[in-house]
C-alpha cells in the first residue's frame, strides 16, 4: 500500500545494493537522496529481511516497491519523507480464508428417510435448515442429502402433517415418522368430486368416526350408521339378519334423480353388491 505526491514521482535515484538488510538499504537511500525514513512501531522488527537494490535514475516509488515487496511491509510518502509500517491487509485476508476454511470445516452431510405413520415413504416433504435458506425435499422413497452445520436444527414439513424440529448434534442419519396433523385434516371435506377447504363448503357435511361404528353391536355398517348422524334413515325391509337395509339422507324426494343416496367408496361409485 502506498501514497506518493509529485515531488516522490519526479525523484530519481541511482544506487546499488545486494543481499543487504532493509534497515541498511534504507540508510543507504536516506544517503543518496533527499528523503528521510520514518519506521513506525512493529515495522521495526522487519528491518532485518535481505533485500538488493539496482536502480539507475529510477524513482523512489519504484525502489520502495522493489525493496518492500513481499516483506509485509507497507509504506507512505508525502514530500520528502517516507513513513514505513506493518501492513495489516494480507494478515486481514488470510484470517478471512482461515475463518471462511473453517466454517466449511465445520459443515456436515446429513442423510435420512422420512415416513409417515403406516411406514410409507412421503415424497416432497421440506427439510429446512432452521434460520437458513439451506434445504431441500425427499425423492420418491422418502430419502434426502443435505449439507448442514454441525449443531444444525431441521424442520421437516408436509402438507397435513405436523411440522418438526430435529437437533442434528452428533448425528449423520435420520429416520423420521411425521404424524397426521388432525386439526388439519378437519379442515377439509371429502365429497363425492373431491376435497374442499370446510370454510368454503356450502352444504351439510356430518363425520361418523370408525370408533363410533365398531362400538355399536351390528353385522352391517349401514345399520350402524342409524342415529349417528341427523337426517339419516335407516329402514330394513324384513326381518331377515342377512337383509341389507336402504337408507334415506334427508327424506325421500328429489326432483330429477332417485332417491338412494349416491356412495363414493374410494372415489369410485358403489351401487352395493
């Protein structure tokens, strides 16, 4: 690093030094010229780096640059003086590379599956570096690779499942179950052409748990649905155990379509049978 005025570039200087000290290089210039050294604290103890000198009427600055290059030495000229200093700016850099070699040091591959509670894979779930933008999502068998710090914290996501935070201290695999979020699922309605949000459903929606119906002592589901759910009739046209009931949901009229009830049982109609 240097500073030079006019008078610095003008100067010319003839001298001719080899493997000689700094401290004696600078007292030889100080001889042949009109400048004056000013060695400032911890630049003191530099001044015993060889160094040589062959300069035919050249300027100081180009003889500055020859004598301290390389030396951690940095130095100033204003006039006719020239002041002579440690250089902190390559020690600055070389701490950067040690910390910036170090924080890379300190990160980790981290592997894992994530499954959801009947142990299948959940495809396209979020693992996110908490209070980063360092993440990614599962394959097609619920696996993921994520570079990560050492004492790292994970959110895994999925849409209907609970979110959580793992701590990744000490570990390199993770075999993670999500858990249903129920306050989630209830959210949504089923009906027979797909899933609406319960906020937008305009019309009567009841749930009949699997709970429920295994309480109750009878041989068809139909049966067990009578008194479970208002505006449903379950009516038995004999006496028969072995007879399947007909339920009405609402009453028994309908202005352009009979009257059974339509069932969806996964997504396809069921007409019983």
């Amino acid at each position: 690093m240097t500073a030079e005025n006019t008078y610095s570039q003008q100067a010319e200087v003839s001298l001719r030094l080899n493997n000689v000290t700094l401290k004696t290089a600078i007292s030889e210039i100080e001889k042949e010229s009109d400048y004056v050294f000013l060695i400032i604290d911890e630049a003191k103890n530099e001044l015993d780096a060889i160094t040589s000198i062959n300069a035919n009427k050249e300027s100081i600055s180009n003889i500055l640059k020859s004598i301290f290059d390389g030396t951690g030495l940095g130095y100033n000229v204003v006039e006719r003086q020239v002041s002579v200093y440690k250089d902190e700016t390559n020690k600055k850099a070389d701490a950067k590379t040690v910390v910036s070699a170090v924080a890379q040091q300190q990160k980790k591959k981290i592997t894992g599956v994530i499954l959801d509670d009947y142990g299948e894979s959940v495809i396209g779930a979020n693992i996110m570096e908490k209070g980063t933008s360092n993440g990614t999502v599962t394959d097609f068998d619920g696996n993921f690779t994520l570079e990560v710090a050492n004492n790292a914290t994970l959110q895994v996501s999925y849409i209907g499942y609970i979110t959580q935070e793992i701590n990744t201290a000490g570990k390199t695999s993770f075999n993670i179950i999500l858990i249903e979020d129920t306050q989630a699922l209830d959210e949504v309605v089923v009906v027979a052409y797909g899933e609406q949000k319960r906020s937008a459903f305009s019309g009567s929606a009841a749930v009949v748990s699997s709970e429920s119906i295994s309480r109750r002592p009878v041989s068809n589901v139909m049966n067990a649905l009578e008194g479970m759910s208002a505006g449903v009739q379950v009516q038995t046209s004999s006496g028969s155990p072995t007879a399947s009931p007909s339920f009405r949901i609402r009453g028994a009229s309908s202005i352009n379509a009979g009257t059974e009830p339509l069932i969806v049982l996964d997504g396809v109609p069921y007409e019983g049978g």
